[in-house]
C-alpha cells in the first residue's frame, strides 16, 4: 500500500488555490492552512477566520477518542482579508441590539429557521423554537420558508459579520455608563497560551514564545511614537491600553496557572 506523499499534498493544495477561489460552503476540504487562497463567503465563515483541527469530524465521542486526534476549533476573528476579498459588513441594530437566541444567546446567522410566518425563528445551536422575532426586524417568508429581504441582510447570508454592540455592552465595572461614544468600560484582557510540551521544548518554539512575548510586553515594539498633542515624559507609549490584564497559561498534558499579581515576588525577574 502506498503512504501519502504530504509534501505532494501540500504543494498541490497550495498551486490549486493560487488560481481558484474558495467558497465556503462547497463540498470541498478547506484550503490548508500553508495556501495563499481568496475566500467566498456563502455563509460559512471563510478559514481564514474559523478552521477545525480535522477536516472530517468523527460521528460519535468514542471515534474521537480512538483516532487519538485533536478536535478544536482556531478562531481569528481579526484576521487580515486580501485585497480580492469583500470586506467584512458592520451591522448596527440599535439599542435592541442584534437578535439572539433567548436560551443559548446564539446570534442570528444564516442557519437559523424562520417560523409562524416570520414571527419566531429557531436557534441551529440549541434548536429551541420559540424565539420571538423583534417588530422592528420582521420580514414574511416566501414558500420555501425564505425570509424576503434575505439577500439585503448580512447576517443571514455572510458567515462573518461584525455588529455593532448596544449600550448594555458599555457598562463599567462600578455600574456608570461610559460617554456617549462607547469608550470605556472593561479594560481589554490578553491571555498567553503558550505550548510548552517536549516538542515545543526541542524545536525552540517554546523559547521563541518565550521571547516574542517579553518583546511585546517590555521591548521596543511595545511602544509606539506619541502623537501630537499628547504628554509623554520620553516621547513613547505603550501600544497596550491602560488599566489592561495581561495572563499567561501553558500547556503540555494539563493546563498550568500562574500568580502575576505584582505582590507575589515570584511574578517578577
């Protein structure tokens, strides 16, 4: 029996998707993470936002365990589109906020089902059916159950949308409202996940982890030129926001914690 050429499979992968676009629900497996490929959303998120561990996800929890495979979703919401790409659409519903599911919170997406003439839908997470669709985003359905104005929305046709969050999202830690244009609230949190099996140990990823960690935190690529009009006693800022929390976790066969609380001398060099 002959054994897969990889190298073969990865440079295949990579010609084909140099000259093809990917749409996203075509019953292909996706571009490997290696390919310089251009997505089409059809309402799947493209992979270069949402890829699996496994292109084919075993039926039962006991396949799972037996194939000794990692099954996990990579999500990077952020990621950078190219230039051939439509641009990610920025949805604001308002105070009421986008639809959700009212037991999981499951945003509105392209695979929920309409219902009662438009008036519920039900959630293609949890599959409860009794979601009243808001006054103010309903829309009567065509024979096949098709919302009419489908093709105007974007969340019912794009596997990637960003929304525009309602107030509710501003509150402070103390209960206050931030100003009226959203700034505020939470500090932003990092959370450093970083591999340290023997592998990573022995390939020196773990060190260059290490090292592209210090260098945002304290190097000079933490820090940015200041611009005019703001104060700054050595003419930088930190790109990092104030008030901001910063965590690290590593991993091997379990996940280890760390203290970094500026009381514990442990936390420091």
């Amino acid at each position: 029996m002959s054994v897969p050429s990889v190298p073969f499979a990865r440079d295949a992968s990579l010609q084909h998707f140099r000259k093809t676009v990917f749409p996203t629900l075509a019953r292909q497996f996706p571009p490997n993470a290696a390919s310089d490929f251009i997505g089409h959303d059809q309402g799947n998120a493209s992979p270069r936002f949402c890829r699996l561990t496994l292109n084919v996800v075993p039926t039962t929890g006991e396949l799972l365990n037996l194939s000794h495979l990692p099954l996990a979703l990579l999500i990077q919401p952020l990621a950078k589109l190219k230039p051939e790409e439509e641009a990610i659409p920025v949805l604001d519903f308002g105070e009421m906020g986008p639809p959700r599911c009212r037991r999981c919170r499951t945003y509105i997406n392209p695979f929920v089902q309409f219902v009662q003439g438009g008036g519920k839908f039900q959630c293609n997470m949890c599959l409860f059916p009794n979601n009243e669709v808001p006054p103010e985003y309903y829309s009567p359905l065509d024979m096949s159950g098709t919302r009419l104005d489908r093709e105007q929305r974007p969340e019912l046709t794009r596997g990637t949308v960003e929304f525009v969050v309602p107030k509710e999202y501003w509150v402070k830690k103390d209960g206050s409202l931030p100003p009226a244009d959203g700034k505020g609230g939470y500090p932003m949190r990092f959370l450093f996940l970083v591999d340290v099996t023997e592998n990573a140990v022995n390939r020196g990823s773990l060190a260059a982890t290490v090292a592209g960690i210090k260098e945002a935190l304290y190097g000079q690529s933490a820090y940015e030129d200041v611009a005019e009009g703001e104060v700054s006693e050595d003419g930088t800022k930190r790109r990092l926001p104030k008030g901001c929390k910063v965590a690290i976790c590593t991993f091997d066969k379990e996940i280890q914690f760390y203290n970094l609380h500026v009381s514990d001398d442990r936390a420091t060099e």
